[in-house]
C-alpha cells in the first residue's frame, strides 16, 4: 500500500511534468524548439554514440564524458 509520501511524491513528479511540456509547448509555438546539428555516428558501443557533428555551424571537435562515481 502506498504511503502519503509516495503518493504526494507521484503527484508532484505529475504535475511538474505538465508544467515542463507546456512550457517546451509555448516555446516550440514561438519558434524557439530545439534545433538539432546535422551529424555522423563515427563509431558506438552498447550504450554510448560517437557523432561528429557538421556544417557551417560546427564547432572543434570536444569530447564530454561522465564523472567516474564510486560507490561504497
């Protein structure tokens, strides 16, 4: 049985995310929805995608990974 925690928590998490599409909704409205840059896979694995991104608006090259977390 759920307690009021789960349960105000669930809710919360709902209405949050309402909020969050209505506003990525206004903003795709006005023109301003995410654009994303044209690119290649150059290589991949299990869970992960190598892209090098091209055109006029490309950037150098930058490689971003995860923090190494240790858990005790």
């Amino acid at each position: 049985m759920p307690t009021f925690m789960d349960t105000f928590s669930a809710a919360h998490f709902a209405i949050s995310d309402r909020l969050r599409r209505a506003q990525a909704n206004a903003l795709d409205l006005l023109g301003l929805a995410p654009q994303e840059t044209d690119f290649e896979v150059i290589s991949s694995g299990p869970h992960w995608r190598l892209r090098r991104y091209v055109g006029p608006e490309a950037a150098p090259p930058l490689l971003i990974g995860p923090a190494p977390i240790h858990h005790i």
